[in-house]
C-alpha cells in the first residue's frame, strides 16, 4: 500500500494510493459508508499507532463519478469514516501536485460531502471552495455534566459542528488536555441530548472560539475530532461552520477575508460567498508540506499489525 504523508498548518494527512480494499462503485457516500460499515479493521490499521499517529486524517482515492473531477476521495480518521475535510483535501491538492498529476490552477474533487473546488496558487498553498455551508440552530444550551450549561450553535460545514463562542476556557496550547477534557463532555452530552443536524446527524465535532490574539488575527480555536484528538489546523470544515454562522449573525459580509488561528498558532485565510440554497459558500486558504512518501507493509507475524487499540 502507497501512501504520501503531508500536513497542513501540523495536522497530517495521509493519501493512500493503492492497496485498500475495492468499495465498488456509485455515489461517494455509499462507497463511504461501505467503508465505515464493512472495513473498520483496514482504515483502523493505516491510522493507530504504530503505523499512524494521533490526529492523522487518512484520505482514500477512489474513481470519481463526476468525470470532471480529478479524483473522488473519502476522508477518515481513526474513529469515523468524514463527509469532508478541508486540511485533508488541502493536503491532498499538494501531494497531487507532487506527483504531478495536477498544476497550479483550479481541478474539482468529489467526496462524499459533494464536489469542491480546489486552487492550487503554487507548491504548497491551495485555496477550497467548500460546499454549501449552513448553521442549523442558534444558541442551543446543553447540560453538560461535570461542566454545567454550556450555550453554542449547531452548524454544518462538511461534518457537524457544535460551536462555542466565546470560549469557556482559554484556547491556549498550554490548555489543551481541559480543552479535550472539556469538548468530549460537550460532544458526549450533544448526543445524549439529542442535538443535532436536522436529520438527527450526529455532531461529531466541537468547537471553541476564542478572542484575537493579535491585531490580524479573526479568532483563535480549538477543534475536537471523532477520533478525540484536536485539529492541529484551524480545521477546514470547522472553519466553513464557523464562517456560516458569522454570515448567519451578520457579522461578516460576504467576500471580506479574516484569518482564523488554530490552537498551535496555524492560520487559514477565510471568506465566504452567498450559496444557492440560503446557506455559504465558504473559501479556505492553506499550505500543506510533504512529509513522507512511504509503502505500508501488513505483516501476518506482526502482534500490532492492525494497530494498537486503545
Ligand atoms: O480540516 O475539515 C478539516 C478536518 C476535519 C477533521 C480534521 N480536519
């Protein structure tokens, strides 16, 4: 199995090339949730430890349906199979661009979220063009036990959001065991209490907006995964919910550019455009380096070959 390894503002992504297992064929989200239902033990073993590494997102290829489209991709982390992902997707822009099957310009990519649009501006930084964003519910207070009531909104960006503006603690990388501790509780009572997309979609990500740092600075923020790990980037998916409910409040015009900071201090330049369906279409800038191009190897005597399970 090939695979490249690049990140994006710290947040590694890992775009696996061949050897995984064959989904079939039709809609992307058919193919995804064939491959959270029937192959957990395989995108499991790419992304735990020994052979993959706390926060890594891995992003399989698959053959789009679209024929104007690069390449179809199906995002996921150790604990859930995404519907999208920015710093995945700006990550894989760059390795496509590494391997020389794409040049600087605009290419269209399916997931199973719908198609995005990417810019690739030079070797590393691509903009995405995300689909149709949207905030589904203002201010929903939750119990959170061990944490009281806590207020934010629900919105979608690609996966589901619960957005927490301001933060109840400070988003600081030298407070970001209480930012897990605390995000986790939040997620874990979002679904007791059955908030969520209006489809019951579950939330799966939980974000804390915090103050800017700095004079150029939007926000900084702290983003929980699935997989219990934050966001190392400001999260591309988050950054389009974030941005819808900014539009929602009016409190961002369309086409103004703000840049949002991540809990490590990575930034993405962000804007928006109306959608065609009451939504945003949000614009997300980043960079993303390789790291490693490498062939995983499953070895049949190797205790660990699928990972160590936590
Ligand atoms: O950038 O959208 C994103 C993302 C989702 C999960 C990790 N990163």
């Amino acid at each position: 199995m090939h695979v490249i390894d690049s990140h994006t503002g710290g947040e590694p992504t890992r775009v696996i090339l061949d050897g995984a297992p064959d989904l079939g064929s039709g809609p992307l989200a058919d193919r995804a949730l064939r491959l959270a239902t029937e192959h957990e033990e395989f995108y499991r073993s790419v992304m735990l430890e020994p052979r993959g590494q706390p926060a890594m997102v891995g992003a399989l290829l698959v053959e789009p349906v679209d024929p104007t489209c690069v390449t179809g991709v199906i995002y996921f982390d150790v604990d859930a199979v995404l519907g999208m992902c920015g710093h995945g997707t700006i990550g894989l822009t760059v390795t496509l661009a590494h391997l020389d099957r794409i040049g600087v310009g605009m290419h269209r990519i399916e997931t199973p979220a719908g198609i995005v649009t990417v810019e690739l501006h030079d070797t590393h930084t691509v903009t995405v063009t995300n689909i149709e964003s949207r905030r589904v519910a203002a201010d929903v207070t939750l119990d959170v036990p061990g944490y009281g009531m806590v207020t934010g909104d629900v919105a979608y960006g690609g996966n589901w959001f619960f957005i927490v503006d301001p933060s109840p603690t400070p988003v600081e990388a030298s407070n970001i065991q209480h930012l897990t501790d605390m995000t986790i509780a939040i997620r874990t009572a979002s679904i007791a209490q059955g908030i969520g997309g209006e489809q019951g979609e579950p939330i799966d990500h939980v974000i804390f907006q915090d103050a800017s740092p700095a004079p150029d600075i939007h926000s900084r923020n702290f983003v929980l995964c699935p997989d219990d790990n934050y966001d190392r980037s400001p999260c591309g998916t988050g950054s389009s919910a974030r941005l819808a409910c900014l539009a929602a409040d009016r409190a961002l015009p369309p086409g103004q550019e703000i840049v949002q900071q991540s809990v490590i201090g990575s930034t993405y330049r962000l804007s928006y455009q109306p959608g065609p369906t009451g939504g945003i279409i949000p614009s997300i800038t980043g960079q993303a380096h390789i790291m490693a191009e490498a062939k995983l190897i499953f070895d049949p005597n190797d205790p660990f070959r699928n990972g160590i399970a936590p």
